[in-house]
C-alpha cells in the first residue's frame, strides 16, 4: 500500500491559514475535511471559523476511527459524533446559542472518508469534498448550488468588459453579485451597474440557471441569486427542501440523504483519490503530481474561473481560488 498527500492553502503568503485538513490512519481509514470559509471575521484561539471547523472535525473523525466501538462506521453515528464535537467547540468559546439561530457564526466543514472494514471499504461523503475510485469513478455530493451564485459573478464580468471596464473592476463587480446577490444595489457595484442594470442581470442568470437546473424550482433559483452567498445560500443548508439543498457538518442536525455512503469489496479497489473542491479537474493518473499538473492546466487556462471551470472565486495575484488537498492510496 502506497499513499501520498498534498495540501496547499489559497493564500501562498498566509499557508498557516489553509482551512483544508487531512488525515491518515494506516489500518483505519484516510480522509479529507475543508473547512468553510467564514465572511464574519470573528476568530477562535486566533483562527477563523473555517479553519477552527476543520481542525475540530479532523480530531473528531480521527477518534471515531480509533475507537473499537464504531468499528461498523455507521455513518449516522459518525456524523452525530463530529456534530457533538463541534457544538463542543461552540460551548468552550460561549456561542453555542448565537450559533443555533444564526448560521453565518456556525463552523461548517465538509468531509470525504473511507474506512477501512476487513473485505470491504466503505466511503462516507458529507458536502462536496469528492472521491475517485480505481482513477476512473468520481462521486461528488454537488447539487450545483455554486453555479448558480457563479452565474451571477460570470455575468458581473460580461458587465465589466463590455463598459471598458480592467481585471481589478470585474474581479469587484464580480464578489459583489456573488456574494451580495442581485437583490439590491451595493456600494461596490458602481459605477457598472444601477438598478436597471442589476434588474437585467438578474434575469439574465436566472434564464441562464432555468436552462441548466430545470428541475430546481424558480423559486429557489431567485431566493439564491437574490441572496447570493451571504443571505441565500445558508436557505439551503442542511435541508431537503430543495434539489440544491447541501450538508454541511456545522454541529447540528445533518438529514442523512444528504450523505452519501459507498461500500465496495476491497478485492475490487487499486486506488481510492480523496479530494477537496480546490482543485476544478482531477489528475490523469492516481498520484499527487498528476493532480498537480491538472491543477496547473486549469489556472493556465482559467485562472479567474469565469469561464471553463466557473466558481464564486477566482485566482487574484498570489491568492487562488480555494485551499486544496488531495490524499491518494494505492493498494
């Protein structure tokens, strides 16, 4: 058995800030975990929410796996174990009840796992953190929520360029839709649109989202773009209200049809890829260089994300579009 590992924060002068986590337990399992990043600022033991999470749920994840009592990893067992653990975190940093009704202040993190069961192994996938099995089989939980709020952020940059507007204008224009959403007129939005314009935005990303998601119901494809990030996207959040509702482990109730859980025959499995939504394209081959070399190929082509990989972020300068990690074992 082979395994390698990489893992690289979005800031390159900030690595310490890195909210992607992983773990390897040889004879137990391996796993993925990033951290959600958070938009309040607010720190914990000098961290912010998004990597407090991700640490928070690595030790959890790694306890569950070493305990001889979870030996069947049942995945709801698992996931109230982790939830325990970050309201834990909560209580010890005297937010637990700020968390239950706000959910701008609870740490959230996604998680890709696999557990090692004798002849079998079994995959427990909570959010978007992905899984490739023999280098061919990619299972990913992505409901396609993000592009819709891309949409909007794709069709800030369209504003932009057509006014004659540089890179730095549409890289504003284009956080502020995404983030902001397309219901109301914000600061950073001038001089580019006004309300007519953003009016005409919207409508064009919800055409645009109607096309694409036609089983999504309009209501939720407008509640998303008029919300955007900050208000829109927690509506979805550990739900079933919606075919874009997601999990997220943020230590409370995680409804278990979100989480999807894979078991295959040992025998029948050369490499298990675990990775986190960072990297936009998975490696030709089951190994770390490959992943590396895929990631490379998408900045080169698309290193803003507007076009060919679309996402809420983009790579500006020396920071990238989202922390990435990938862990790769062989057998």
């Amino acid at each position: 058995m082979r395994v390698e590992a990489f893992s690289e924060g979005k800031n390159l002068d900030e690595p310490e800030a890195n909210e992607d986590r992983f773990l390897v337990l040889p004879g137990r399992g391996l796993a993925v975990i990033d951290g959600v990043t958070d938009r309040t600022g607010h720190r914990y033991d000098g961290m912010l929410a998004g990597k407090m999470a991700s640490r928070t749920v690595q030790a959890a994840v790694a306890r569950f796996l070493i305990d001889p009592v979870e030996k069947s990893a049942d995945p709801e067992r698992l996931v109230t174990h982790v939830s325990a653990a970050i309201r834990a975190a909560y209580q010890a940093h005297g937010i637990l009840d700020i968390a239950r009704t706000d959910a701008t202040r609870r740490f959230g993190a996604t998680l890709a796992l696999a557990v090692e069961q004798g002849p079998m192994l079994r995959f427990i996938l909570v959010g978007d953190s992905g899984l490739r099995i023999n280098g061919s089989e990619i299972l990913i939980n992505d409901t396609g929520l993000d592009l819709v709020t891309s949409s909007l952020r794709q069709e800030a940059y369209r504003v932009v360029a057509a006014a004659g507007g540089n890179a730095e204008d549409q890289a504003k224009l284009g956080k502020a839709c995404a983030f902001g959403g397309a219901a109301e007129l914000q600061p950073d939005m001038a001089p580019w649109l006004d309300a007519a314009g953003l009016a005409a935005l919207r409508e064009r990303c919800l055409g645009r989202c109607r096309a694409r998601f036609p089983n999504v119901p309009e209501r939720d494809l407008r509640l998303l773009l008029d919300g955007g990030i900050l208000k829109g996207q927690t509506q979805f959040q550990n739900n079933t209200v919606s075919p874009l509702s997601y999990a997220v482990l943020d230590g409370f109730e995680v409804p278990m049809s979100l989480v999807r859980v894979i078991d295959r025959p040992r025998a029948e499995i050369r490499s298990v890829e675990l990775f986190t939504d960072g990297y936009f394209a998975p490696g030709a081959t089951p190994s770390v260089a490959a992943w590396e070399e895929a990631f490379a190929e998408v900045e080169r082509v698309d290193p803003e994300k507007v076009d060919r990989y679309p996402s809420v972020k983009g790579t500006i300068g020396r920071i990238r579009a989202d922390d990435r990690t990938v862990v790769i074992v062989s057998f």
